[in-house]
C-alpha cells in the first residue's frame, strides 16, 4: 500500500485546481543558506515546464 511506503495518495483523482502563479518570499539574497538557495532552484526547475 502507498501509504505504508510513505507515498502521497490523490484522494480525488478527478479533482485539481489551478492555483495560479507560484510566489517564493525570503528576506534577502545576502548570506542566503544553501538550503534555501537548493530549493528555490528545485522549484524554479520544477515549475518552469509546466
């Protein structure tokens, strides 16, 4: 079972909304953490094929 491996599971299959456009705010690019920079680079890719 998904569940049991720690999955996500769509409850509604048939069901999805566009949310709109994807907005990252952090308080400044000055000694930003790397994990901070990782993941505004992950969601930037991530997002920007769709």
């Amino acid at each position: 079972m998904e569940t049991q491996r720690g999955e996500l599971v769509r409850l509604l299959p048939d069901w999805h909304a566009d949310a709109g456009p994807i907005s990252l705010y952090y308080p400044s690019r000055t000694l930003m953490p790397a994990k901070t920079r990782v993941f505004i680079d992950f969601v930037v890719e991530a997002f920007a094929h769709k």
